[in-house]
C-alpha cells in the first residue's frame, strides 16, 4: 500500500515557520503535563484584590488541578490556600465566591479553620490534646500582589516573581516604570465579563500575540489603531505602542472621547496602546484612560475560561459614568478573536494539521513562545 504525505516534504522556505503539532492543542496527556509544569509551577494570576474588599471575603479558583481559596485575614491581607479539608478531605468552600463572618468551616463534620488557616475548632476536639492545630490546618499557597491582583503559586520553591512576571512589563515596555505609569492597583473595576472558551489555552495566547489577523476580523480596532491593519506585529517591538488614528478622541468602539487619560501615564503613553503577555495566562492591555487586564483558567486541553476586567479611574467609576463605548470595543475584540480560536479549535485533531501548520513572519516572534513552552515541559520532565 502506497501513502500520501500529509504535508509537504522538506524544509519550510525561510518566510514560514513551524508551529506545534496538533496534538498539543488536543492530547489530554500534554494538557496533563502543562498543568504540572506550568499551571501548577509558575505564578497564576487568580483574584483582583479589591473584589475581596472585607476580611473574610473569599474567591475559589481552579490552579491546574487544584481549587485553591484566596481570602482576607482580620488583619487585612490576603491569604490562599488549597481548598481541601485536613479531616477528610471534603471541598471546604463549594461556592465560587462569599462572605466568611470569622472562620471556615468544612461542611462535612464541622472542622474549623480560621482565616489564617489554622484548626481552631472541630467536634470533640478538645477529647484530642495530641492534635497539633498547625500541622492541621490548611495548606497555603504562596501569594503575591501586583497590579491589584493576587497572583498565586502552587510550587513549594515559587519562582522568582520579579524575573517571571514583572520582568514581562519590562521586557515588553523597555521601561521598568512604564507600567507604574497607569497605577492599575489604585484603579476601580468598570467591568468584567467571563468568556467560557471552547479552545486550547494556546489557541489563544498564539492569537494575542500577532496582529495578522487583526485586518480580516477586527474592523472596530483597526479603525481606531490604523497600523493593526497592515498585520505586522509592530505591538511587540520593544516600547513600541500603536498610535490612535488621527481624529480618534479614545480607545472606544466608535472613536469617541474616553475619559481624561490616567495621571501619571506619560506624554509618550498618551494616544497609545500597549499590550503585554504575562506568560502562561495573562494579557494586560494599556491605554492612557484605563486598563484591560486579561487573566485565564485553562481546565482541560480544549476549553478555558477567561475573566476580563475593564479597570478606570476610581473617580470615573464611582461618577457612574457611562463606560459602555469603551467596554465595547475591547469586547468585540474578544468575541471576534475567540470565535477565531473555537473555529481553529476542532481542526487540530484534523490530519491535516498532524504537524502543525505556519508562522508567516510577522508571527515568528510566536516561535519564542513554543520555545518556552517546549522547554519549560522539558526541565519539569527532567525534576
Ligand atoms: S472532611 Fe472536613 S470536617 Fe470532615
Ligand atoms: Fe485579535
């Protein structure tokens, strides 16, 4: 029996690139690995810090294969923990998000943890003296604030947080200050919106990342960032922003006016968009009057649910001004690059695409991303 190859034979001509094979946006056993390697290894951004506004305020979060809870101690910091009873094991908070008066406390048989994670309480306890209250109280997990959010890590050694992710705002912008400029954890949330992706969480990342694609199905940002249109990811040269268009008055569906651009974003800023990708899961969107800051949860290989907050001035916020244009743009945005990700999503298990498809080269750059992805499986294969 004779075969026909799937795809060409032979080198690719200097203009293409290699993607990854379609298997890696397909096979539960690599989704496996990403969780252990990624997910469950490097700093995730989970909770916007503000939505827990009261101590005993709590967000449950799925990190890789875990449920972690993120909470606020009486003392006012923020606390996360692996959502599991020392006792038996049982979900210790079952609700996505709620409100603790002083403890939790597992619904099975009643043990009580306080907000520092100590056992403090269970039926009969007392009848135990030999049970030491630390050693059963709850995991923690490392936490760390930036921008206004908690960022966790399930790892018990924790990368370092400054070289693995505030060093991606600073390798994006050429300026460690730059992202100070726009203040984003004094910023007040306009609006979120949860976008249920039915797509691998690369599928995804791959799509931010290049602007080749921004001519065919963003009508609305090209109007408003005329460049995009010509598809060259001119957004990922360092400090390089794109420009408004002339007569463009905001970063809006329509054009319009925003609001007064953030104090401190600088004259350079002004009338620029920037966009940053905090590997594994995060993209932060800058412009001079508010920030859009992406955070996603990959829970299996082909479906990941991505939580988008519109950050403002507090004082726009709290005037109850009409922020709709501005949420609109970016939101279309959205739908129309994820529709693009769920349209690509079932054709990677297409013969087809059994060695992956091209980067043309305005999307070479994505290649870095493969890199690092292919390395860090690797060096967590290897421990
Ligand atoms: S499993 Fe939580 S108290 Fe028993
Ligand atoms: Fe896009």
């Amino acid at each position: 029996m004779t075969t026909t190859p799937i795809s060409p034979a032979g080198p690719l001509p200097p203009s293409l690139v290699a993607t990854l094979p379609g298997a890696y946006y397909t096979d539960p056993e690599i989704f496996r690995r990403e969780q252990a390697a990624l997910f469950e290894s490097m700093w995730m951004c989970v909770v916007r810090a503000a939505d827990l506004d009261r101590p005993g305020a709590y967000r449950t979060v799925q990190v890789g294969r875990e449920s972690v809870v993120v909470t606020r101690t009486r003392a006012g910091e923020l606390r996360a923990f692996l959502n599991v009873c020392r006792h038996r094991g049982a979900r210790l908070c079952v609700e996505e998000s709620g409100q603790v008066r002083r403890n939790l406390q597992c619904p099975y048989h009643a043990w009580t943890y306080d907000l520092e994670g100590r056992l403090i309480a269970a039926p009969n306890l007392v009848r135990m003296p030999d049970v030491d209250r630390e050693r059963y109280g709850l995991v923690k997990v490392a936490l760390r604030e930036w921008l206004g959010y908690a960022w966790v890590c399930l790892s018990d050694e924790p990368p370092s947080f400054e070289d693995t992710v505030v060093h991606a705002a600073v390798e994006r912008l050429g300026d460690p200050a730059a992202i100070e400029h726009y203040g984003t954890e004094r910023l007040a949330l306009g609006k979120r919106v949860t976008y249920d992706v039915r797509a691998n969480w690369k599928l995804i990342v791959e799509n931010f990342m290049e602007c080749y694609h921004c001519a065919t199905i963003h009508p609305e940002l090209t109007e408003v960032l005329p460049e995009f249109a010509e598809g060259y990811a001119a957004q990922y040269y360092v400090g390089h922003g794109a420009e408004f268009g002339t007569g463009v008055e905001g970063f809006t569906v329509d054009g319009s006016a925003g609001f007064g651009k953030l104090p401190e974003v600088s004259a350079e800023q002004d009338r620029r968009y920037y966009a940053i990708t905090v590997k594994p899961t995060v993209f932060v969107n800058l412009v001079p009057d508010h920030v859009i800051l992406h955070r996603m949860f990959p829970l299996a290989e082909d479906r990941t649910v991505v939580e988008c907050d519109w950050l403002y001035a507090p004082e726009v916020v709290a005037s109850g001004a009409d922020v709709s244009k501005s949420v609109e743009l970016f939101h279309r945005v959205n739908e129309q690059d994820f529709a693009a990700c769920e349209r690509t999503q079932p054709a990677m298990s297409s013969r087809a695409y059994r060695s992956g498809g091209v980067l043309v080269p305005s999307e070479h750059h994505i290649g870095g991303f493969h890199a690092w992805l292919l390395a860090a499986l690797d060096a967590n294969s290897r421990d």
